[in-house]
C-alpha cells in the first residue's frame, strides 16, 4: 500500500461511528514476581506490586476503535457492583458513548483476572455469568440500536461475541437484516460455541480454530503455506455456504491472515507481528481495524493489510491493549512504506 493511500483511508477513520454490541469484559492484571514455591502446594507464590484494569472482550474492541479515530455507540450489559463501575469508567476515559451499557443486578460483570510474574502470564482467573439476560434489557438494546440503524445515524455494526449471553441469534439476524436495508455494514466476531448461523453480514471474522469448529470440520494442522491449505480453503467454502457473508477474514497466528470474497476471491497477507508477547486481544483488534477501514472506503483487501499491521502491533505489547494511529503508521514503515 502507498502512503498517500494510507494516509487517506486513516484520516477517513475520523468521524465514522460504529457500533459494538457484544460481551463487556473487564480485564484485571495483578503484576507481581515469583518469591518462592507454596509450602501447602507445589506453586508458586506470587508476591503482586500492583494491579491494573483494562478493557476486554467487545470492550477492548470499543477502545480500539476509538484510539483508532472513530467514534463507538456502546451496547452490551453489566452487573450493578465494583467491577461495572471500573469498566464505566474506563470507557468514560475514552470518550465512549455508554448509555446503552445496562445494568442487570442478577449478574456480576464478566471479569478476567490475570496473575502475571514479570512477563509470563501464570494463572488466569475468570468471574462471570453466562446465562441468558433479562429480556426486557435485551428488547431495550434492540430498539436502541434498530433506531440507529433506521436514522442511519452510525456507518457500520460490530458484533462481539465471547459466549457470555449478550450476543442472540434472533437479535442478530433482526439487526443485520435492518443494517443491510439501510446501507450499515456488519461484522461479526463468532464464538463457536454458539451456532448463530445469520445470513447476510458484511464480514465473518473467525479465526482458524473456530472456522473449523463453526464447519462442524474436525481440525488439521496446517498442511503447508494457506495458498495451498485445502482443508482450509474447504472450511472457508462451507462457511460461505452456511453463513453467505460478503467477506470472511480468518487469522491464522504466525501464518497471517486469509481474505475470502463471496465473489470466491482469496488474499492471503503474512504475518506482520515482529515479536510477540502477548495475543490477549489480538482478534478484537484485527475485527476493529478491518471494520472500521472497510466503512472508510478502504478494499477488502486493503482492511486486511491495515487489521494485520495493527495485530502485529498489539501481540507486541503485553496485556489487553490498543492499537494508535501513529503505530499502525509505524508499523508500515518499518516495512518500507513509501
């Protein structure tokens, strides 16, 4: 990609809002070091230093948009007690639009506490309720967002679902057939433990584990660079046969990221990540930047490049984190962008 065209599809992420509905996570790290092994188990004793909080989940994918350039309308539900407030919070510091962010009091907020000694991630701990949410809140989030899409007042609809209870299948196909009605592009971060199954999205955006899983297609290693991984190619077919999205981006970790069009298209774009740290959120990330490129007036395949160098920026750093302007511009560079 040449710079001015970078330069234009990345000034066009000002003012484009999108919104996310999805499951809320508040991710919790508390950093410490290793001072010894337990006398009442063979573990180690992490002695923490401090403890920091961080937006996970659709959250995460909110913040990426943001530090991106584009705007967010937040949806999603979490409980009434210490955790929510945090995440409130949090999403307030990032001038996130949140009045669509309910609150259920016979739930706790979905929460991942991570123990970290230096670097290395040693258990992680999660606290959440999974059940269905009242319905009477999930109606409220439906007439909100269906009015926006109606007075199309937001430019494209990220779906982010990490199996917590927010993310429906009926829900989803009554807002994805409004959006396509209208013009409002979809995108959708699938959880395979669910079998939504909605026709018509702008993209899919799975990574390899859970495309073969959504096939229902036991999974095989790699059985050689994608351009020539059949099996891979014969999930993406299926999927397209069940789902029939426009666009499906699967990432693949070190083997980058494969692109296929409706049109039977296939891109396949390596790897950027120079040094990986930590993959937390890495997929929030790539569903951000490739969602909000595409509703910037940028190719598929053009997405693809951008979402891969933000990726490769994020799995960099350590923790669930963003990705800037300025880094995702740094990471084309390092490569010789001109």
């Amino acid at each position: 990609m040449k710079r001015l065209r970078l330069d234009q599809i990345i000034k066009s992420f000002h003012g484009k809002r999108i919104a996310v509905l999805g499951d809320l996570i508040l991710d919790v790290y508390a950093w410490g070091k290793v001072s010894r092994i337990s006398p009442e188990a063979p573990v180690p004793v992490v002695r923490v230093k401090n403890t920091t909080y961080s937006l996970g989940g659709a959250a995460n994918v909110m913040r990426n948009i943001v530090t991106l350039g584009g705007k967010v309308c937040a949806f999603g539900i979490v409980g009434e007690d210490a955790k929510a407030a945090i995440l409130r919070q949090q999403l307030a510091d990032y001038g996130i639009e949140a009045s669509s962010v309910l609150a259920d009091s016979s739930r706790r907020t979905t929460e991942k506490q991570r123990i970290v000694a230096g670097s290395q991630q040693v258990v992680r701990i999660d606290y959440e309720d999974t059940g269905h949410v009242r319905g009477d809140l999930m109606e409220r989030l439906l007439g909100e967002l269906l009015r926006l899409v109606h007075a199309k007042e937001i430019d494209a609809i990220i779906f982010e679902d990490y199996n917590k209870g927010v993310i429906e299948k009926g829900m989803i196909q009554k807002i994805t057939a409004a959006a396509r009605e209208n013009g409002i592009m979809t995108a959708l971060d699938p959880h395979p433990g669910q079998r939504l199954e909605v026709k018509g999205l702008s993209v899919l955006k799975p990574n390899r584990a859970e495309a073969f899983e959504l096939a229902g297609v036991y999974q095989k290693d790699p059985s050689g660079p994608p351009e020539k991984d059949e099996s891979l190619h014969e999930v993406a077919a299926k999927l397209f046969e069940i789902w029939e999205p426009e666009w499906m981006l699967i990432t693949m970790g070190p083997q980058g990221m494969a692109l296929f069009g409706k049109d039977g298209s296939r891109e396949f774009i390596p790897t950027k990540a120079r040094e990986v740290f930590d993959v937390s959120g890495a997929g929030d990330t790539v569903v951000s930047a490739f969602t909000l490129a595409l509703a910037s007036g940028a190719s598929a395949r053009e997405a693809a490049e951008i979402a891969n160098h933000a990726a490769g920026v994020v799995v960099g750093k350590v923790g669930t984190v963003s990705v800037t302007t300025e880094e995702l511009v740094a990471s084309f560079e390092a490569e010789g962008l001109k």
